[in-house]
C-alpha cells in the first residue's frame, strides 16, 4: 500500500499515457480507466503491480464511481485523478450526425464532470487531493471542424471554474486545476473521424505529449488554478481576447488547412467514435515525431494574464508620472 496513489481517466493513449508513465515515475501507483481491454492488458503486463486498470466508459457516471473505488480499496486512498479522456471528429458540422455530436460531448465534457464528481466523493472524507482536468488552447479559441470538442473543452472551462468556487467557499483542501494545451503529436490522428479530403495533423506547432505530462505533473506538484503550455496557447488565448472577430476570419482560412495533412484521405479507416480501435498499441506518441518538439513553455496562467495586462497598465503609469 501506498499514499501515493493516482488515477488517469483516459490512460492507455496519448497524454494521459504519458501521464501515467510520468506519475510512475515519481512514485505513484496508478489506476487506469479506458475503454480498450486489449490497450489495458498491456499496461498490466509493462507495469505489473504498479497499476490497477479497469475498462470503462467515462461518459458513464455509475461505471466510474465503481471503477474508482475497486481502485482505492485495491491502492489505498486516492490522492490525484486525471482527467485526460477525450475524442473528435474533424468534420464540417453539417455533415455530423447528432449521436456523433454527442458522443465527442459525453466523453470529453461529461467524462469530466463523471471523474470529477467520483473524485470529490472519494476525496472529501480526507479533506485533501488534486483534481487535474485536461483541457486545450482550443477552449479559449475554437477552430474550424472540431465544433464538439471545442463545444466540450470550453464546457471544462466553465464547469471546473464553478466547482472551484464551490471548493473555495466550503474551505476545502482539495483543488481543481485546468491544463490548457497546444497541438500534441498523439494517436487521436489516426483513428478520429475524418470527413476531410486529407489525413488530420495537429495545426502547428505540435509538441510531444511529454511536454502535457510535465505540466500536468506540476498542476499535481502546486494545485494551482490554471497552467498554459506552449507560447501558440498564450497567442490563442490573448489574440482572442483582443481580436476575436479578426481571429474568426483568420481561422477561417489558416485555422482550417493546418488541420490538413499533405496526405490524402482514402476514407473508411477505423475509428472510434462508438468503441475504442483494435490492434493500436497504448502508446503516448503518434506519427508527427520528427516535427514535435519535446519542450515548451509552462506557465501560470494567472501570471500569465498579469503579465500581459499589467505591465502595459505599469508603462501608461510610469509615462504618466514622468508627464506630470
């Protein structure tokens, strides 16, 4: 038994693969939740009594309260859960079917309302715990043919700022943390719906999904309220504060091709909007190595906005003292 103990919704793939191999890494015993058996077993067989996995559907609220206390009577209390699940599409919205829409919604939005909720029961007799909630550059600026993971991720925005509050008030030591990311070289690119003439890429610059763990690590490590990794998610989330309607058109046309690789789309590949993709290994990276970096900058996204807004404030003083 151990008191250092996490869970990682969406653990098998990506970042929150990353994320579990990080939080192994500093001495964490992990539970794994996903929807792939076969991705899971894997994990088992790498890590052994390292983790505890179990095959579960986020979007489903009785299956993750299950899943999470099989995983702290298994570990021992649980002191940080990710919450790291997510899918998509890259699809013109009027070509989406409305069971699709939905879907993207249920796993990436009320996957985390799901972790958290199971989170906060498990976490509230100990009065103590993180909560880190995997969020994107994209939930501050949405881009074209993504309309329901960017609808999901500005839906985390909202519902972890609420739940934060409610923490505030009631003077509890468990926190609530937003990890807002750029573009990252995962998986998802090879098995997410695609209704475009060429192979989805994410829009650079792409980093590698290490660069996420690292960050998430730190949310973990200080519980802060909010992290930006990557200068593209500062321009994202600045520029559309100052010009959104210019970002609108310039969105448009740019936001819209960097999602397009120069390959073409043969279509019908797998994917996995209804069940996870067999015979994909559980592995964090995708096919976009030779151009992700593995670096990046992370900020405090508080410090971040101090930074841009009063500085400037701190000039328009200085010049008016030196005026008068």
């Amino acid at each position: 038994m151990t008191d250092r103990v996490a869970v990682v919704a969406g653990g098998t793939a990506g970042v929150g693969r990353a994320t579990v191999a990080a939080l192994i890494d500093k001495g964490y015993r992990v539970g794994i939740l996903a929807r792939g058996q076969s991705r899971l077993d894997q994990l088992e067989t790498e890590y052994g009594d390292k983790v505890v996995c179990r095959t579960c559907d986020v979007s489903d609220a009785d299956a993750v309260s299950r899943a999470g206390a099989e995983i702290e009577e298994r570990l021992g209390p649980i002191s940080v859960w990710v919450n790291a699940a997510m899918q998509t599409s890259f699809s013109p919205f009027p070509g989406m079917k409305p069971d699709e829409f939905q879907r993207i919604v249920d796993t990436t939005l009320i996957g985390v309302v799901n972790g958290t909720r199971t989170a906060l029961a498990l976490m509230e007799q100990r009065n103590s715990g993180r909560i880190v909630n995997v969020g994107s550059g994209l939930s501050y600026r949405s881009v074209p043919y993504q309309s329901a993971y960017c609808a999901s991720k500005h839906g985390i925005n909202g519902f972890t700022a609420a739940i934060r509050s409610e923490l505030i008030r009631e003077g509890s030591h468990i926190t609530v943390s937003l990890v807002q990311l750029p573009a990252l070289n995962t998986p998802q690119f090879d098995w997410a719906l695609n209704r475009l003439p060429k192979k989805p890429q994410p829009a650079p610059p792409i980093f590698q999904p290490e660069v996420a763990a690292r960050a998430i690590l730190r949310a973990v490590r200080e519980g802060r309220r909010e992290y930006f990794v990557g200068s593209s998610v500062l321009q994202l989330v600045f520029g559309n504060m100052v010009l959104p309607d210019w970002l609108d058109h310039k969105l448009a046309d740019s936001g819209a091709e960097m999602q397009k690789s120069d390959s073409d789309e043969p279509g019908g590949r797998p994917n996995n909007i209804e069940g996870p993709v067999s015979g994909v290994e559980a592995t964090a990276r995708g096919r976009f190595s030779h151009r992700a970096s593995n670096s990046a900058l992370i900020i405090d996204a508080d410090r971040a906005r101090l930074i841009a807004l009063g500085v400037p404030l701190l000039l328009v003083l200085c010049l008016g003292l030196l005026i008068g």
